[in-house]
C-alpha cells in the first residue's frame, strides 16, 4: 500500500451511508481467505475494507462490484461486521456520482424502468404462469408465490418455478401470483445502494402483500429470500422453496418415488 495520508472525510461518509460497521475490523484477514471468489479470481476483501476505513482510493475497486454479497465473510467474521453492510454503503457512494460498471448501470435502468433487470417486458410478468394455470392470489389460496426475474425472463430457468409450481398442485397446496403479477424483489437496488429504487420496490412489494392479505409466501431465490426479509421488511413468513418442499417431505404430502 502506498504511503498516503488517509482521508478521513470519505471514510465518514461510508459511515454515514451505512458502512461504519467497518471501524470493528481489525484486519485480521478471515474475510478474504472465506470468500467463494478466491476459487477463480483475487478477490481482497480485507484490503477493501482497510481501504474504505482510511478513506484512501482503491476501496471502489473490482473487489467493491465483484461481492455478490453472499453473506459467507459477515457468518465468519469474528468482529461480527457487517461486511456486506459496507460493501453497499460504498456502493452507494459510487452510484450518486454515476461511477458503477456499465453491465450494472444497464441492469439499474431496466430495474428503475420495468422493474427487472432482465430489460424484459413487464406486461410478460406473468406470462409463463399460465403453463401451471396460476392465478392472482385469492381467498382460497394458502401460499403466493414470488418467482424470481431469472425464473420469469430466462426460459431455462422458467423450467425450475414450472416445475415447483406443479409440485406443489401434487401436495395439494393452492398457489397464487402476487395481486400486481409481480416485479423484482429489488435485490440488485439493495446490493448496489441505490437507496431510493429499493425504497420504492420495497414499499410496492408490501402493497402486494397487503393487498393479497399479507399471506405465507414462497420464493424461488435466496437472493429473493433475504432481500424481502432483511430489507423489503415482508412481515408475512417467506420461505426459500427448498423450504417449503422439505416440509411437504416431512409432513407426508409429497413422496419420493
């Protein structure tokens, strides 16, 4: 590292935008030797954080964008510092002045505009519900379902929600869609601290749920999953599939045959 005098004004003002859980490290490296990325690239995680504490430039890196903010360093970290809480808060810096990659500003944009972003049409939300026959969800529904923006736009993955949604029809489960067909969970707003464009997804996700009666909910992502219950602030009980299949095995109401 280059003998610089650290900056202190922008050290503070990830603090303020929601970083300052990066005064607790003290550079003792688990973040790094952790995370999944040290498979196939450098991924410096500590250097980032060390950075960003020294308001020294650097910190916005590839490492800042290459975090898929997978929570492995926050579960391992024994300051317990919310590394992905930083990761966001400097994100959010380079996205008010318009400095983020060129994939993830396209991406921000079909968000903003369509709400996914896939750049898909969002009059096609729900299109490929009507393979499974499923409707809005309505009074004799037990369970909504949130397909994720991959599962809806990406015709590979469209298999995987068909195939889940059918899954439950056998369990005997009755599934609806969101009241308003849907829209992204707002994850990638979340991730990259755009603070204003998750705000607005998260309050139109708590009008579909108000609207649908605040119901169990099922989401096909972890990404999904944790945005809406870390973030959106759902209060209704949202459960990754993988979830819910385990506990139809459990109860008797799905078989492996």
């Amino acid at each position: 590292m280059p003998d610089e005098s650290p900056f202190y004004e922008v050290s503070d003002a990830i603090a303020e935008a929601g970083g300052a859980d990066m005064l607790k490290c003290y550079q003792c490296g688990m973040c790094t030797s952790v995370c999944p990325w040290r498979l196939t690239a450098t991924m410096e995680t500590r250097r980032m954080i060390h950075l960003a504490q020294l308001g020294l430039g650097g910190y916005e890196g590839d490492a800042l964008w290459r975090c898929v903010t997978c929570y492995r360093c926050v579960e391992q970290c024994p300051r317990g510092v919310g590394i992905t809480d930083v990761v966001a808060a400097a994100r959010s810096l380079m996205a008010e002045v318009g400095s983020v990659p060129r994939s993830v500003s396209a991406a921000l944009g079909s968000l903003r505009a369509s709400r996914n972003p896939w750049q898909g049409d969002k009059a096609q939300r729900s299109a490929w519900a009507a393979k499974a026959d499923l409707q809005p969800f309505g009074a004799a529904d037990a369970m909504m379902l949130l397909p994720c923006c991959t599962n809806v736009y990406d015709a590979r993955a469209q298999k995987g929600a068909l195939a889940f949604a059918r899954l439950l029809g056998l369990a005997g489960v009755r599934t609806g869609l969101p009241p308003s067909g849907g829209i992204c969970c707002g994850d990638l707003a979340v991730r990259t601290g755009v603070k204003d464009l998750a705000r607005q997804i998260g309050e139109e996700q708590r009008e579909d749920f108000r609207a649908a009666g605040f119901p169990p909910a099922a989401v096909l992502s972890p990404h999904c999953l944790v945005t809406l219950t870390r973030s959106a602030g759902i209060s209704s009980p949202v459960r990754h599939y993988t979830q819910v299949l385990s506990a139809l095995l459990e109860e008797g109401n799905l078989r492996v045959s």
